[in-house]
C-alpha cells in the first residue's frame, strides 16, 4: 500500500497545475499498479473534476473504486463436502493459501477437512501440503510425483464422501510455461468434481500475488477461461504490496475477493472488507 500512496503524495506535492499534470498523474496511476485503462479513466475525471489537492483527488477516487471492488465472504453451504479448488501460478502462495483457509474454517467448527494433492508435479508440493495437514490437523490424499492429477482429484473426493468430510480443499500445479497442458489438467479436474459435486458447493479460488502487479490480470484472465473463477485469495499483502492491482482485477473481471495473505502463519488471512480497503487506498500514506 505504501508505494500508491507515497508515490501519489509526492506527486502532489512537486507538481504545479501545468498542462502535462494529468498526463503525468495518468503515469503515477499506473505505476500505481491501476493498469492503463483505469488510470486514463482517472486522471480525466479527476481532470474534469479540477483536482489539484490531494482531498479532492482522494474523493474522486474513492467514488469510483468503491463501486468496482466486490468483497464476499467465503462460506460453506450445509452440503458435505464442500469443494475449493486452489488455482495460480507457481509461487503466489496456493500451498500456504490452503493451510490459511483450513485454519480459518477449523476455526468456525469444521473440523472434518481433507485436502488433495493435485500439484503432481514436484515431490516437495505434495511434502508441504502433509507438514501442514500435520500441524493443522487435516487429511491429505496424494499420489507418487507425475502422477495424472485428476486421478488424485478422484480419490479426494470419493475418500471426502466417504468420510462426510466438510471441507475438500485442492491444490494443483501452477506452471505456466506449458499452459495448454496445465489449462486441460485444470479443465479436467473441473470435470471430474462437476460430475459430483453441485455449483453451490464447489468455489474456484485464484490465488494472486499482489507484487506481481499487472501480470495478476493476465492471469486472471486465463485461469477464468479455464474454469470461471468464483473468487480470490490476494497474498503478500504484508510486503510492498500495491493494492491498485486488486482495483484493476475487479474492474475487468468482476470477481469477488474472499481474503488477503499478510504473512506466511495459518493464521495470516484476513476476510477482505472493501469498504475498508478502499478508505486505506485512498487514505493511507497521505
Ligand atoms: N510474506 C508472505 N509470504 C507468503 C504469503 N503467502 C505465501 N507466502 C510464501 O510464498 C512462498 C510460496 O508459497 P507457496 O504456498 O508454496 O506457493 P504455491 O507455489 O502457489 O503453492 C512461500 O515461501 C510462502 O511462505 C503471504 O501472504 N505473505
Ligand atoms: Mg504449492
């Protein structure tokens, strides 16, 4: 969050109401992480609005983001079990995610949860997901290194039925330099729980890094036509995070944002409020 409002304040700061000032805050609303849309968007309201102190600017960013940012809170419906699947690239935090969001229920009372091995594709994955079903008292279901994900999906969900599980939470692989491969895994599991499970009980959760700035978009882009996202996980929201990327990402995709990551712990997740976040964007730094 600091480096939107920093970069902002400086702005204001140092500029003079000359003609190339909106065309240079349009430039510090995208390095804000914005996107260029967004920011073009902006800086011409905020040009017709004459903003060239920082209340009116933040008035007029606040009227318009508020209504693009969607918060919803994640909740199980009384069907067992219910079905997440964890969706991202490598290294946004899927693993971590999963072991946030099974405290984070074991917490409201659902203590029957399982999760699924489904990232196949490095020994160490699958290891991770078992040190944290370990300390956090959770199942894991797993297969052998390569083996065909879906197939682990499968045993996941008949060992959940079986079991009366709550809650089956499912990782998978995030490796984007073969993505037609990685999209057909995806669209295959999708398949195999769709074949069991009802809409109503089934969430996709694409986890974004919000360092990773505009890349999150892009993302987003592809995992939604893989599988039609119903929301999102941002992590890293401790380091120098940018929040101008969860503004952009609900823009285009209107998506709901369940939690945001501020840490590596279990108990680092925060139900996302948007109201909130939108005073901080706004507010913060300032
Ligand atoms: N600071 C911080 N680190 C995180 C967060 N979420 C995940 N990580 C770290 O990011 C790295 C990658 O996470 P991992 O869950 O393995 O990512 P995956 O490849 O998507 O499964 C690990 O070192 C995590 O501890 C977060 O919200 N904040
Ligand atoms: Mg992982």
């Amino acid at each position: 969050m600091a480096g939107f409002g920093s970069k902002i304040r400086d702005f204001f700061k140092k500029s003079s109401l000359s003609s190339s000032f909106y065309e240079d805050l349009e430039d510090r609303l995208i390095e804000a992480d914005l996107g260029p849309k967004l920011a073009v968007e902006l800086s011409e309201l905020l040009s017709k609005a004459k903003a060239k102190d920082i209340e009116t600017f933040k008035n007029v960013l606040s009227d318009k983001i508020s209504p693009l940012i969607i918060g919803d809170q994640l909740t199980l419906s009384r069907e067992k079990p219910n079905v997440l699947m964890f969706l991202g690239v490598n290294g946004v935090g899927k693993t971590t995610s999963i072991a946030k969001v099974a405290h984070y229920f074991h917490q409201q009372g659902h203590r029957n949860i399982v999760a699924a091995a489904g990232d196949t594709f490095r020994a160490a994955a699958s290891e991770q997901l078992s040190i944290h079903g370990e300390r956090l008292g959770f199942r894991v279901i797993k297969s052998h290194t390569g083996a065909d994900s879906a197939a682990v999906v499968h045993d996941a969900l008949t060992s959940a039925i079986a079991h009366k599980d709550d809650l089956l939470l499912i990782d998978t692989a995030g490796r984007m330099h073969n993505r037609s491969e990685l999209l057909h895994e995806l669209r295959k599991m999708d398949k195999i729980i769709r074949q069991r499970v009802s809409d109503s009980d089934y969430k996709r959760i694409l986890v974004i890094d919000v360092n990773t700035g505009q890349n999150c978009l892009r993302q987003a882009e592809v995992f939604h036509e893989a599988v039609q996202l119903s929301g999102i996980i941002a992590t890293k929201y401790d380091g120098t995070a940018k929040g101008g990327v969860l503004v952009a990402l609900a823009r285009e995709l209107r998506i709901p944002i369940y939690f945001l990551g501020t840490g590596e712990a279990p108990s680092d997740l925060h139900v996302f409020d948007a109201k909130q976040f939108t005073q901080e964007l706004v507010t913060l730094d300032f």
